[in-house]
C-alpha cells in the first residue's frame, strides 16, 4: 500500500531549548484540507521548508554538473573527481541548511498543536490508534502491517500515519483510524445499535417530597444528563432518513465509533487472501506478536483542562472535575457521562458499586449499634469478672497448651482478652447475623430493581444473549470450519467442529488443573496450621519472661495465642497474594483452551474459575479458625494430632475466651490487608509507571506532546480490567456476609473502602489509563449469580459461627436449665464450664518440663482445669462427655436449623414480595415498543405514498417491510 509518511527516517531532531516561550493558543492540528479526489487521502507530513532545500540542493547540483559537462575538461580525468567533490559540498551545505530549517519548523508547529483528536484537517475524527515500532530486521511484521492497513482501507476506514521522527522517542509510528460515515452505518445496521428516532414524549415522575434535602449530593443537570432522552430503535442503514440524524459526522458518539472500529480490527485479515489461512486475522494476535505495540482509542482532552477546540466534547474533563476527584466522594455518580464516554460495561460495573456503597451504609450503621451496645454492657460481663477476679480466676489453675514447652498457667491470664471478645460475641451478635441475612436479600432484590431501570434507560431492554451471538470472539471463528442452520434465526452460522473426545478431554484437563491448584492453596493452608501448631511452643517458651511483659498499656495483650495469631495470619496473607498472581495466569490459559464462543461466555467461564480459586484463598484460613480450631483438641492424657503423634504437632485449642475474638483477628488483618494492598496497587503502580513512561515529554511543550503520545504513555486497560474490579468487590462481599457474625464492624470498614475505591477507580480510568474500548453490557454477568450463592452460605455459615464458634449458646443453657440457683444470671458459669483432670495422670510426652512451670506451681496442686464438659476424676464415667455437653449440642443443633428457616423464610417471602421491575418502567417500556411499531408503520406508509406517486402507477414494485431481512454475516464477509 502506497503511504506518504513524515520525516525522513535518517534525520536526528535537534532537542530544543527549555527556555524557548511557546503558544499554546491552538488545540487543532489544523493544516490544508485534504484534495477532493477520494475518500480516503494520506497526507503528505514532510516540512515545505525542508522541501525547499531539497528543490534548491536539486537545482543547484543540476546547474554545477551542466556547468563541468559543458567545459573543455570534461574529457579529463579529473573531470570524476571534479564531479563528486562538487556534489559532497552541495549535500553537505544543503544538509545543514536542512537540519536548521527542520528545527524551524519544529518551532513552528507550536501553532498547530498535535494534541487533538482529529486528522490534519482538522474535519476527520481519530477514532482509533494503531503504534508500533518499526523492525527492520523483521520484515515478516513489516509484510503484515502492510496487507493488514491494506484491508482495512478496502473495508473502507481512513488512516493517517505520523512518522516515528514526529514521535517523542523518535522511534514510535503511529497509524490513525477514521472510519467515515458509509462504514459506521453499515456496521452500525450489522450490530444492531440503537440510535434515536423521536423525542421522549413520557413525562418525569414528579419530585419526591422533601427532595430538597439531597441538593448537597447532586450534580449539574447537564452533567448527570449529557444528552436528551429519546425514544430509540435499532439502526437500519435502508431507512436512515426514519432516524433523526442532524449531524453525520455527530450522530454515532465517540465510544460507538470506537466499539465499531475496533470490531473491524478484531476481524481484518493480515495475510494475502490467497494464503487461505483463516486464522492468521485480528488486531489481538497482531499485539501478541509484536506487529503493533498498542492499540486503543483516544481520550478527547487533557483531563485537568478543557480542549480549546469547539468540536471537541471535552468529557473526559468532566468527569475528572465532577467524578475522579476524591473531594467529590459525598456526590453522585454521573452514570449517564459515564456511559457516554465509556460504553455501558463500565457504567453498570460503577452503578452496581454505588449502589453497593449505599446499601452498605445500614449494613454498617446496624453493625456499629451492635459493637456500641457491646461496649454499654461492658461491666455487665459476669464471665469476664469471674476470669479476672483473684479468687475465682486467680486460682484455676490450667492444663498445658502445648506438650513439653507449655507450662501450667492461671485462667486470670486471658482477663482482657475474655473482655475484648465481649465486645463481638453478645446478644447483639445475633441480631446482627440475622440482620445481615435479610440485608443480603434486600440488597440484591433491590439491585435487580435498579439494574433494570438502567436497562431502560441505556436502550437494553432488548440486549439478550441472543444477540452477542453476532460479537463471536474472533478466536472462535479462526476455528470454526462448518456451518449450521440456527435453530431461532433460521440463518446459517459458523460452529466449532469437536468431536465427543475432545471436548470430554478438554473439560477434564481444565478442571482437573483448578482441582489441582484448589490442593495446592489448601496443602499451603495446612502449611500455615502447622506453623501455628509449631511456633505456639516457642512463643509460650521465649514470651515468658520477654521484656513486654513489663509494659503496662500493651504488655497483658501479647500473649502467645496473641502472637501466633497474628504472624500466623500475615504468613497467610502473603501465600494468598503470591498463589494469586501464579493462578489468574493458569486460570487464563484453561478458559482460552476451551474456546468460549462469545465474550460473554468467555468471561461467565473466567470468573467462575477464578472465583472458585478465590473463595478457596481468602477464605480458608477463616473457616479453619471459626469451624476446626478447637474442636478436635481430645482431652489431656488423650489429646489429638495434627498428622498422628508422631507428628508432635497437637491440635490448637481455643482460648478460654473462645476462638470468636481470633477469628475477628484473621478477618481483620486479610480484609483491611487485601483492601489497603489493593488500593495501593491500583492507584500507585499505574501513577508510577505512567510517570516514568512520560518523564521525557514533560520537558517538551504542550503542543508538541500529541493527543495519540499522551494516550500512548499510559497503561492500557485490558479486556479483563472489570473482571478483577467486580472479583475484589465480591470478595469483599464474603467477608461482610460469611463472617459478619464474628465482626460487626466489617461492614463499616468496607464502607469506607468503596467511598475510597469509587473515587480510586475512577480516577485511574480517566487519569492513568487509556480509554477503554466502549462495550456493551445490561447486567453484571455470572457476578449476579455468584452473590446469590454467597448469600446463601452467609445464612448458613453466620449460624454455625454463633452455634459453635460463639459461646454464646453454651451461656443460655446454662442460664436458663443448669444455674444452681436457678436464677437468670450468669454467675458460676466459668466454674460450670471448665472440666478437672488429675495432673499424675498425664503421659511423659505431654508432662511439662519442670524450667517451664511457673514459679507458683507446687506439688501441693494436684489437678489442673481444661475447656470441655466431661465427668471429673474419680467419677464412674471420668473424662467422658456430661450430660450437658449433649443437651449444649442439642441446643446448637436447634439454633441452627431454626435460624436458617426463619432467615431463608424472610427472604424468599421478601425476595417474592419486591418485583424485579418496577411498575412505571413496565409501562415505559411497553409505550416504547407501542410507539416504535406505530412509527415503523407511519414511515412505511409515508415511502410508499411517495414512491407511488413518483411513479404513477397503480401497481407497486416494491414490498414494504419494517424489518428487512439482512444478510449481515454475508456483508460483514463482503467488507473484510
């Protein structure tokens, strides 16, 4: 293909002055308009002045050789030497004639500013940007670059090339993409887009009363509506007159023309079409190997600065001023610019987290009432009393934790820790997880309602998956090699031939790797149990007389559990980030194998994979601490092993506190980790990258730093970028729902996080990453799904956690059927449920060394007290369960079962009671479709009046039809 690019390759730039004073008044690049000889023009970048000396170098050299030719001696032979030295003194004069006037020009062209997102004609929209690095060596990229521009001008787009000297680096070409009215309407008819036709005549719902109150949180009108609303169809290109298209160069906005152009490149050929290699096609392998370095679609301003160019929109500015600022996390989210700018894919995900944000808030206002009422009964703790009191804590004397390096040590050691577990585990505890069950439901019925208003506002009412089957994935298509009759559409398409074999072969080796990395996160969990099982020992043996116990506001709180806990919980932390960047590479290369055929599917097979990864990672950990810590533990003189007692590595107990307030530790330090790495990550790497990516063209002038470099020099936001967003929002959602019983402040904590994260995605989206190519998308895919999931286990796990985890059950009963008195407090249950066991009996592997007993222990002490309901020495039935231990059982039994009925009833009855769709967005919906028909058929009616009357006949030719049949594979075929 024939090209008329820029510089010349072998010309160095001379770097200009910093002190040199520009004007930066222009925003257009605005050059001479392009000659009216076709639609598609490449443009001649070579400086006049340049050119100039190279007319004037030509002439010169044409009168000095006519000159030595025309003498007597140019029959000598000096008349060769003669010859060349006259040329090298012309070249080389012209040459620095040539590098001055370049750098002139350079100059010059501060009154034509490169940042705009248009051709040098200042008319043709950049609707797309192809950059690579020019690989002499390779010319197998070369050939590609060539056939693949070649196509896509026979497809019909325009493309403008800046040569690498007008780049930055002085290494980097960019190619520009325009795709010019006849392209966007033919490929806008083959996706189906809907585009306006009338006004919207519906009225607005009248003003909510005391509306008023909510004016600190609003936007501008014309922020949170860019745009009117109207009345929308899908766009036919035979009846483009029926549309209301007032401006052509206007009516697609930007992130449709992008959508459109990128679905041309993920589909245009880059070999000879006499190759027959079908796969060989697509912009994403041309980036794979190298051919290309980036491909995006362009920003269309600075962000802190509106575009000094009238026909520039200037969203991006918007945005940043009224959305990506942190100032403005109290506001509301301008959903509407959003999608505008962005596609649909990205408004729902910032919808579905605003909305999430919301509702968040009652999560955490009831769960902070609950941790205040915690803090109100404080001193009305009797159990903690009793662990603290002299004479009643003071002098139970406990059973060893740990063989041989644990010491026998007094109950009145866990005082502040049986107060800080007060603070979670009371009646509020309870109301809270119930709470919390119904809250979910509330939640997602809600969302439902929400999800489908912007269906109707963003014209995708009618986006089923039946329609995505037009947007295959074009690895899918490369290995399609038969065709099938659609059993809906009746209409040919392509299908993936796979045998039985294959496909049973391939589904196994998938999931046979996700079970395989599923064991390996869990043998990594057991890893970490071991190392608590094993370093609890040592911090028993090196804390007892560690200098912190002498600190008087921290010293009582460092404890051995204190100590494992935590450490225990950082090492977990840590495999869990590590096991997540190894898996999502694993899980990337399973789904591909499969070959999903569209997006949609693609992504619906990513994120169950992931999620199922995730879920395993993150929460792990937890349900060991609040379903297997201490419930395994035996009894001394017949304790359990980890891993047999050859192992030595015995079963952790719990603390005479319980395991809730550990619990509440590991919840703590993985989510606010997670949260506060996650944040960092987001925001920091990308600004730091994208700041050393730019340090050279800060020193430059505004003007000279083109649109497509700025874009260029930041990241790129992949295909997945939503994907890992919705993955740390729906973790996050596990931990607010699964283990909200054991910590009632999770949901406050999370609060926080997404108002900070609302603003953190959306200022690295507009600041720190390219534009996104716009998609389309009416719901959050298999995310719905999984939440529904999650809220389901949240009702069942938060039962189990106040059932076993909480002491909670075990109080009531004793309260209520084994108070000695039979009063309706809870004085004596320290002492009711502790069990004795005479010390003589423990076996010499579980004895304590004598250097680790503490001082005050004696022979005079004889037995030692353990957590557990079991018959006393001596007894008949020593050391087996009491009768209580069953009835405590039963007791948690009935708990669980009633908890779950009553909270799955509430649900279901108000999942059932809350219409998915609200009733005036039926109606609207029903008006649209009434008024389409009814438009459709006055439009008809109207054509065939006046074709009738042109042709003066009674007879009509033509056959009028509202939707004419379309053979749109067969045009899209016909334009690649």
């Amino acid at each position: 293909m024939h090209r008329i690019t820029g510089k010349a390759g072998g010309d160095s730039l001379i770097e200009m002055s910093p002190t040199e004073s520009f004007n930066d008044d222009m925003n257009g690049y605005h050059q001479q308009a392009p000659s009216s000889t076709g639609s598609f023009q490449q443009e001649q970048s070579v400086s006049p002045l340049t050119s100039d000396v190279c007319i004037e170098t030509c002439e010169s050299l044409n009168t000095s050789l006519a000159s030595l030719a025309s003498s007597d001696h140019s029959d000598s032979p000096d008349f060769e030497a003669q010859t060349l030295e006259r040329i090298n003194a012309l070249t080389g004069l012209s040459r620095k004639r040539a590098l001055f006037l370049k750098f002139r020009s350079r100059i010059d062209k501060q009154q034509h500013s490169k940042d705009s997102v248009f051709f040098r004609d200042g008319v043709r929209r950049i609707d797309f940007v192809l950059s690579y690095v020019d690989d002499k060596d390779c010319e197998k990229k070369q050939e590609r670059r060539k056939v693949y521009e070649a196509n896509l001008v026979k497809v019909g787009l325009e493309l403008e090339t800046e040569d690498k000297s007008e780049s930055e680096d002085e290494n980097t070409y960019f190619v520009k993409i325009h795709a010019p009215w006849e392209v966007l309407a033919t490929y806008a008819d083959v996706l189906k887009i809907k585009v306006p036709f009338k006004v919207n005549d519906i009225p607005e719902n009248k003003e909510m009363p005391m509306n008023w109150l909510s004016t600190p949180f609003r936007l501008p009108e014309h922020i949170m509506k860019p745009e009117p609303d109207y009345f929308t169809a899908p766009f036919n290109k035979s009846k483009s007159d029926f549309f209301l298209i007032n401006d052509k160069e206007t009516f697609f906005p930007p992130s449709t023309r992008n959508r459109i152009v990128y679905y041309i490149l993920s589909r245009c050929s880059y070999i000879k079409e006499e190759c027959g290699d079908k796969d060989k096609k697509g912009i994403k392998r041309l980036l794979n190997n190298g051919t290309y370095t980036s491909a995006f679609p362009l920003h269309d301003c600075r962000y802190w600065t509106r575009s000094k160019d009238a026909n520039c929109e200037s969203e991006r500015y918007n945005l940043y001023k009224h959305w990506a600022r942190f100032l403005c996390f109290f506001k509301e989210q301008p959903l509407n610019l959003i999608r505008k700018y962005y596609g649909e894919k990205i408004g729902i995900y910032f919808a579905w987290l605003g909305f999430y944000t919301e509702m968040l808030l009652f999560a955490a206002i009831v769960g902070t009432i609950c941790f205040i009422y915690g803090l109100l009964t404080y001193d009305d703790n009797e159990w903690s009393k009793e662990i603290c009191n002299e004479q009643i804590g003071g002098k139970i004397v406990m059973c060893p934790l740990c063989d041989k390096k644990c010491g026998y040590w007094k109950l009145n050691s866990t005082c502040n820790s049986s107060w800080q577990s007060h603070l979670f585990d009371n009646v509020g505890t309870v109301f809270f997880a119930i709470f919390m069950g119904i809250w979910v439901t509330l939640f997602l019925e809600f969302w439902k309602r929400r999800q489908a208003r912007l269906e109707y506002e963003w014209d995708l009412v009618d986006f089923e998956e039946e329609q995505q089957q037009l947007q295959l994935r074009p690895e899918y298509e490369t290995k399609c090699t038969n065709r099938k009759m659609n059993r809906i559409t009746q209409e040919p398409e392509w299908v993936l031939d796979r045998t039985p074999t294959d496909l049973i072969g391939k589904l196994c080796l998938c999931w046979a790797t996700v079970i395989l990395w599923i064991s390996l996160i869990i043998a990594c969990i057991i890893g970490v149990i071991a190392y608590r099982l094993a370093v609890y020992a040592a911090f028993a043996s090196i804390m007892k007389d560690s200098l912190t116990n002498n600190l008087e506001v921290v010293g009582p709180y460092i404890t051995p559990q204190l100590a494992t806990s935590v450490t225990a919980s950082c090492i977990n932390f840590v495999i869990i980030m590590i096991l997540n960047l190894m898996y999502e590479r694993v899980a990337i290369w399973i789904t591909d194998m499969e070959i999903p055929k569209t997006h949609l599917e693609y992504e619906n097979k990513l994120t169950v994979k992931m999620f199922l990864f995730q879920f395993v990672n993150y929460y792990s950990s937890c349900f060991y601490v609040a379903f297997f810590k201490g419930k395994f533990v035996g009894y001394p003189g017949n304790y359990a092993y980890m891993f047999g007692k050859w192992s030595k590595l015995r079963n952790e107990e719990c603390d005479p506190g319980g395991c809730l307030i550990e619990l509440t530790t590991q919840l703590v330090i993985v989510m606010t980790g997670k949260q506060v790495w996650g944040n960092i990550q987001e925001a920091l790497v990308p600004w730091l990258m994208n700041w050393w990516g730019s340090r050279r063209a800060r020193s430059h002038p505004e003007t000279l730093y083109s649109r497509w470099e700025q874009d260029h020099d930041l990241q790129s936001f992949g295909q997945l970028g939503l994907f890992y967003e919705y993955l740390e929002m729906v973790i996050q959602f596990g931990f607010i729902t699964l283990f909200v019983a054991s910590f009632p402040l999770a949901p406050l904590l999370a609060l926080i996080n997404n108002i900070i994260e609302v603003r953190v995605d959306a200022w690295k989206l507009t600041t720190q990453f390219r534009r996104a190519v716009a998609a389309k998308a009416h719901s959050i895919g298999a995310w719905e799904e999984i939440l529904s999931g999650v809220a389901i286990l949240s009702v069942v796990t938060n039962a189990f956690i106040v059932a076993f985890t909480s002491d909670m059950i075990p109080r009531l009963v004793y309260m209520y059927a084994y108070h000695p008195k039979g009063e309706m407090n809870m004085k004596g249950y320290i002492k009711d449920s502790l069990s004795l066991f005479n010390i003589s009996e423990f076996q010499p592997a579980n004895r304590p060394d004598d250097e680790e007993n503490p001082s005050w222990f004696n022979s005079s002490i004889d037995t030692c007290s353990y957590r557990d309901y079991r018959y006393p020495p001596g007894h008949v039935k020593q050391y087996t369960h009491t009768m209580q231990f069953w009835h405590i059982l039963a007791a948690k039994l009935a708990f669980i079962i009633i908890m779950e009925h009553v909270v799955f009833s509430v649900k279901f009855f108000v999942a059932w009671m809350i219409p998915d769709v609200p009733s005036d967005v039926k109606a609207r919906i029903k008006r649209e479709r009434y008024l389409v028909q009814e438009y459709l058929h006055n439009y008809e009616v109207e054509k065939l009046k006046i074709q009738l009357s042109q042709n003066g006949s009674d007879e009509c030719t033509c056959t009028p039809a509202i939707y004419p049949s379309l053979t749109k594979h067969e045009v899209l075929s016909e334009c690649l």
